[in-house]
C-alpha cells in the first residue's frame, strides 16, 4: 500500500487552490472546475469542491470544518520560507520554532482554517530520520 494524497474539501477550490499555489510553489493541474491536484515528489494534496462530496456519500465532509489534521510540508529551510510568506500568510499559529523531535516548523491555517506545518529537520536524529543530508 502507498499514501498518495489528502484531500481538501472546500466551499472556494480557486481560492484555496491559488493560496495552496502560493505558499508551495508548485501548480496545480486541474482536472474539473471542482477538483485540482498539486503533486510533490512525494504526494498529491488534492483540492475539490463540494458538490464533490455527494459522488462518495452525501453529508460525508464538510468544508472548513477540520480540527484534527495537519498538512505537513517538509521545506529546505523554513525560516527563508516563513519570510517569504510574510504578508500573504495572514494566519500564523507559530512562528518558526525547533520541536523537541529535532524539526523546525511553522505553522499556520490556510483560507479554510486547516493547519498547515512547514517544516526543516535541524538535529541530527531528525535529519537521519527524514533521509535527507545535512546541508
């Protein structure tokens, strides 16, 4: 089995699509006016409308209504990215600090309100663990 994607329900996909665009990077590749896809190297977050919803199972999800998940990104250096979103990430739930497992992370809530971790391994044991090199 392989994890490929989380999927964001939402009342406005431009809108969160532009501010996933943004804050990413990356483009989105639409498939419908209701359903769009910005793939990283590693997954997909997937953004759709919701009159999506009814396709799986009526009443199923409800947008901007998450108060259990984060979205996490792993990024080469959170600090430069936390200034660079600066004026357009208008939500910050924590400026950047280094958590006691060894990330670095920022996080903030997109236009629905779903939190969103930026994140930069800086301690050894979180490098080794993330697979990546020190730089």
């Amino acid at each position: 089995m392989d994890f490929v994607s989380i999927r964001i329900i939402t009342g406005d996909v431009a809108r969160l699509v532009e501010f996933y665009e943004k804050v990413t990077g990356v483009r989105a590749v639409w498939s419908t006016e209701d359903f769009a896809e910005l793939k990283t190297s590693s997954a997909t977050l997937a953004i759709a409308g919701t009159r999506t919803v009814p396709l799986f199972a009526p009443g199923s999800a409800r947008p901007a209504d998450n108060h259990s998940v984060i979205i996490e990104f792993l990024v080469d250096d959170v600090d430069r990215v936390h200034q660079n979103l600066t004026g357009f990430v208008t939500d910050v739930v924590t400026e950047p600090t280094t958590m006691p497992w060894g990330n670095r992370s920022l996080l903030f809530r997109d236009p629905d309100g779903n939190l969103v971790n930026f994140f930069t391994p800086v301690t050894a044991a979180a490098i080794a663990r993330s697979g990546r090199h020190m730089v």
